[in-house]
C-alpha cells in the first residue's frame, strides 16, 4: 500500500475514530490498533471495540492499494505532531512507514486479517434520514435523561420510536426522563412500519460528536441486532441495546395542580446560586405561596448555611412544596431554547413536567425527592 495523505485529513479521520479505539477495555492487543485500507479508490480508517464500530474515509491519493492495521495512539502521536502538511504511507511487510521532507517514522503492524470482523446490518434498503444539526439537539435535549451506568442497558440507552408521521426520541433512569419529537417536516423515511430501537448511550456519544456538518444528512439503518448510521464519509455500526424500554406514558401527568410560567434564564440562575449551598444529594425545595406573584428556590446546608431565590412567575393553581434534585431540573432546562417556560407541579410525591408553552415537541419529566 501506498498512499500520500495531507496532515489535517489523516488527523480528522483520527480524531473520529480515536474514542473507540481508547474504549475497548480489552486486554486484546488488536483492538488498541486501527485498520487502514483502500476501498474503493477511498481511504478507509476503522476501529471497533466489538459493540461499537467507526469507520471514516479520508481524501489522499492512492499510488497502490493495501491494508494494515497498527497501533492507533502511536500513529495519532506521529500525525498530531508532524510540521509537514504532506505525509506519504507505505507498508513494507508488516510495517507502516510514514514520511515527510524531513521525518520518517517505521511502526510496527499486524496484517488485516487479524482485525475483528465488523459485521454490517443486513438492512440496507429502509432507512431514516435526519440532518444532522437537527439530529444534535435532539439527541442533545435527551441524553441526559439516560442512566450513565448500571445494570440495565435499556436506562444506558435513547429510545427511538417510529411512528411513520413522527419519529420520538426519549431517555431515562426512571427519577427523570425526557422526550423529543421531531415531525415528519424534519426527517425522511421509506419504511412503512412502525417500529422501536433501544440505542446504546456510548453510541449515541458518537453519533452527536462525530456528525459535524449541519446540513448533511444522516441515515439510520436498522435490523433486529443492529443499527447501522452514516452519511457520505463517516459510518458508525453498534449493536442494539437489549431490554424493553419502560412503559413511561402512564406516568406523564394528565393533569396539573399548580402550573407556573416563568423565565428559563431566571430559574438557572436561581439553581446555579442555591445549588451551591446543597449537599450530595443536590436538593432544593420550591415553594409556592398562596396568592404570591413569584416563586422561592430555597436550600439549606447544615454546615454551610442557607439561602433563598424569588423569581416573578405567573402562577395558576395551589401552593406547594416540592424538593428536586437540582442538578436534574438543570438539565430538563438544557433541552428547551425559549426564554418562557412552564412548570407543571403536581404536589410532593408525583412527576413535574418541564415545558415550553405551545410546544409540544419535547417534554421533561421528573420526580421530586421525598422530604426527610
């Protein structure tokens, strides 16, 4: 194989891949490498740690085809610190040699067919295809909602259900959970079922991170096991996550007891400023008075103090106190854009809902925490 490629190219194909590769937590010395090779007249730079896979193809000119995979940290150490724009590539039995006008570098490689095989979904006809700015925000209005860690992948994981008219993207950990709706103005699909696919949250890290260019397409393919993601440079192919996702409708509030309507960049401040008397477990208490115009963030620390937020807000319904966690209300208020919000509060012990008034394409639920 041998190849001249400009420096920013192989770095960004690098940089894409690099996550994978420093993610395996396998002691198998092949998966710390990445495979190189020509496809297709293109370059292809592959990583896999056996659940997750990404693929990217760099722009260079091809003088012979080949592959090799090699070590990856060495390799990205090499390109990252490289002067010279333009690099030329060769493999010479095992080896890779990399060269500039004025450094060479011999690294050592394994041959490709000791790479993991990455399997591709069978589905390559049905797809849903979201831009990709589009797709950022709504992946980025619910991740949060996802359980970072623990035994049950379904809660580690975004729901994406498909409705044919919209497709819904939701996530949670059981104490909050957050829901996004994107109507068919905003995607494009050829599958005539409706269907539900639990994707793993490490994937859909990926897959906000690496889709860049606002515009661009991207396309989901999906089979029972699999879910293949890609646009025109870049693939990511990461199995399913398995588990049923909760039944969450039941728990969204019909109703609300006290519904208050109130500035987002108000009540951020007030929970960045009375979060920081909390303790581990992030609480403040939201009062509601009878016949007040404005609402209280309270929290106490017994040794560090207390302190108080009002905020102006138009309040319809009875007073209350409820305690949350502050951190989690925080980010519910990540996933809306407007300066008007709506909180619908339903007592100590039932879910709030976090919206914005008239729009009903995302919802941000969460429980109180019970009083001590």
């Amino acid at each position: 194989m041998k190849l001249i490629v400009l420096r920013n190219n192989l770095k960004d194909g690098l940089d894409a891949i690099g996550r994978v590769v420093g993610d395996t937590g396998s002691t198998l010395p092949i998966l710390k490498n990445f495979l190189m090779e020509t496809v297709d007249g293109r370059i292809k730079l592959s990583a896999t740690n056996l659940e997750l896979a990404v693929t990217c193809f760099v722009s260079g000119k091809i003088v012979e085809a080949g592959s090799i995979t090699i070590p990856l940290n060495i390799f990205a150490s090499v390109v990252n610190n490289l002067q010279s724009e333009r690099v030329s590539l060769e493999t010479i039995g095992d080896h890779l040699v990399a060269k500039t006008d004025n450094y060479e570098a011999k690294i050592q490689g394994i041959k490709k067919e000791e790479f993991p095989i990455i399997p591709k979904p069978n589905n390559h006809q049905y797809f849903i295809e979201v831009a990709a700015d589009s797709l950022r925000d709504a992946l980025s209005s619910v991740m949060g909602a996802a359980q970072i860690a623990g035994l049950r992948p379904e809660l580690n994981s975004v729901l994406f259900d498909y409705q044919i008219s919209v497709l819904k993207l939701v996530a949670t950990d059981t104490f909050r959970l957050a829901e996004k709706t994107l109507t068919e103005s905003q995607f494009k699909a050829n599958i005539d079922k409706t269907f539900k696919a639990i994707i793993p949250l490490k994937t859909i890290n990926e897959v906000a991170r690496i889709f860049k260019e606002d515009k661009e397409k991207v396309g989901f393919y999906f089979d029972p096991s699999q879910v293949l993601i890609k646009n025109e440079n870049m693939e990511i192919i990461s199995r399913l996550a398995n588990g049923d996702f909760p039944d969450y409708q039941p728990i969204i509030p019909r109703e609300t007891e006290t519904e208050i309507t109130l500035s987002r960049n108000e009540l951020i401040n007030a929970l960045k400023l009375t979060g920081s008397f909390t303790d581990r477990l992030s609480e403040v208490r939201l009062v509601v008075r009878d016949g007040a115009k404005n609402i209280e963030i309270y929290s106490s620390n017994q040794a560090l103090g207390e302190n108080r937020y009002l905020i102006p807000a138009k309040i319809k319904g009875a007073p209350l106190e409820a305690v949350f966690n502050w951190r989690y209300l925080m980010d519910g208020l990540k996933g809306l854009s407007a300066e008007g919000i709506s909180l619908g509060l339903n007592g100590s012990d039932r879910p709030a809902t976090v919206r914005t008034p008239g729009d009903a394409s995302y919802l941000y639920i969460l429980m109180p925490i019970k009083a001590a």
